[in-house]
C-alpha cells in the first residue's frame, strides 16, 4: 500500500504543466507506478489520477468508471491513452483532486468519445465512453498534456468551493480565480 501525496495547483503548477512521455514497456516500475496510482486514488475521493499529479511524468492514468451509477468501479489502468474519435462538446461537472474543494458544472467536454489504450498486460483495447465516463477520460489524458480543467472553463464560466458550515458542507461560489 503506497498512498502518494497529490500534487496541488497553483503551488505545483510548473509539475502539473509539464507533459507526460509514452510508456515504451510495461515493467516493473511501471507496474509500481499504477498500484501507487490505485492506492492513492482509492485513499481519496475522485474517480480519476495521472501519473504526473503524483510527480511521474509517463502516459498512465487510472480512472473508476460508473460514477453515475451509484457504484463505482475499482480503478483500472490506461496506459498511453489516446482519443480516436470524439462527439459534440457539451457543459458538465469537473473536479480535480490536484484543486481539493473546488468543482464546477460548466467545462466543455465530449459528451462521449473512443478512446485507444494500453491494459496492464500491454494489450492494446478500444472503448467507447459517454457522460460522466467520457468528462473522465477527457479530464485524465488532459493531465498527461499539461492542460487542467480551469482551462476548459468558458469565459462565463462558474467555479464553486465546498465550505463547511453549522449545516454542513455548502457549495459557494468562487469570484474567481481565473
Ligand atoms: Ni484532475
């Protein structure tokens, strides 16, 4: 069990800017690498990690699908992720747990897309994804190129921040940190 640190924006701005190579084999420390991914995902509360928010810059992202369903899958690997094909944008919820706290409703993502990846065993799969599953794909293999969900935000975009109050956890608007 290797629970890693996550790293935050802005304080690590320049690490999460930074693009992530391709995984050329699938080693052991690589392997290594999605079990920390694993551990740290399921120590946290998000469907979704890349390498470079623990401070490794190679393709390998882990997500949970089925957000949506009320049970979310375990975390599998996909390495070397790549978008085929992709369908109309649309607004949708985002979360980061590189941005703890803060969430919005308004980034623009496919709202379903094919992508090509690499599994554990190096066997290159297809799959097609829609909804929450697709915002997650798009936000993960987003992370390996550097970019982040603020950066998907419209202009008009709004950006809320969980506050716990006398009631309990409250979303606020936040006025604005773009
Ligand atoms: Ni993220």
């Amino acid at each position: 069990m290797a629970v890693k640190e996550i790293l935050l924006f802005p304080r690590d701005e320049d690490k999460l800017r930074k693009k992530s190579k391709k995984v050329k084999k699938i080693d052991a420390p690589i392997q290594k690498l999605i079990k920390d991914l694993k551990d740290t995902l399921l120590a946290n509360p998000g469907a979704g990690l890349a390498a470079p928010q623990i401070g490794v810059h190679k393709r390998v992202v882990v997500v949970r699908f089925g957000q949506d369903t009320g049970e979310m899958e375990p975390p599998r690997a996909l390495i070397n992720p790549v978008i085929l094909e992709e369908g109309p944008l649309g607004k949708g919820f985002d979360g980061c747990l590189s941005l703890p706290r803060i969430s919005t409703w308004d980034t623009l993502r496919p709202t379903w897309l094919r992508f090509q990846a690499q599994d554990e065993q190096g066997q290159t799969f297809e799959m097609t994804v829609e909804g929450i599953d697709s915002i997650l794909v798009h936000h993960e293999v987003d992370h390996l190129d550097g970019v982040l969900f603020l950066d998907r935000l419209p202009d008009d975009g709004q950006l809320y921040i969980a506050i716990q109050t006398e009631d309990g956890p409250k979303l606020v608007p936040l006025d604005m940190i773009k």
